[in-house]
C-alpha cells in the first residue's frame, strides 16, 4: 500500500511518498519538484479531511468488534457521508 506522508517520515522504508524537501545546499526547488509537492500535498488533504470526518462520528467511539467488521463499518458509513454531501452540493 503507497502512503503519503509529511516531511517528517524522509527516508522511512517501504512505499512511503513523501514530499520534496529543501536542503542547506540546495534552497530552491525545482518546478518538477514544486509540482510534485502541490500534487502530494492534494492527496493528502483528502486523508485529512477523512480522518477529521471519522474523529467527529460518535458511532466510532465506543465500537468493540474485529477490525475487518469495523472497516466495513467505516466504508459504509463514508458511502452515506458522500451521497448526503453530493445532495447537498448539488
């Protein structure tokens, strides 16, 4: 699984992505690097806002089951998050 994280976890092992970072000697990035980072930075907004979504259901407070079934859980309920929210946006 690809995972995109801050700059903080540089060099981490596996398929962690994380984004350009400016050094001592080289102070400027790249346009590539700029876009790259903008494009990171995109994906990981969306983990955010669904990870600051999942901390407000008080559904997931007190829930004792296997975490296959508490995936399941979470799947739907971002499934009946997103038909409410397109309702309302559109």
């Amino acid at each position: 699984v690809m995972t995109f994280a801050d700059k903080g976890y540089q060099g981490a092992p596996g398929s962690v992505r994380t984004p350009f970072k400016r050094r001592r000697f080289r102070p400027k990035l790249s346009r590539r690097q700029k876009a790259v980072n903008r494009a990171h930075a995109k994906i990981r907004a969306r983990g955010e806002r669904a990870i600051a979504t999942l901390k407000t259901w008080k559904i997931l407070v007190k829930q004792r089951c296997c975490p296959r079934r508490a995936t399941a859980i979470v799947q739907a309920i971002l499934v009946l998050h997103r038909v409410e929210a397109d309702r309302h946006a559109g």
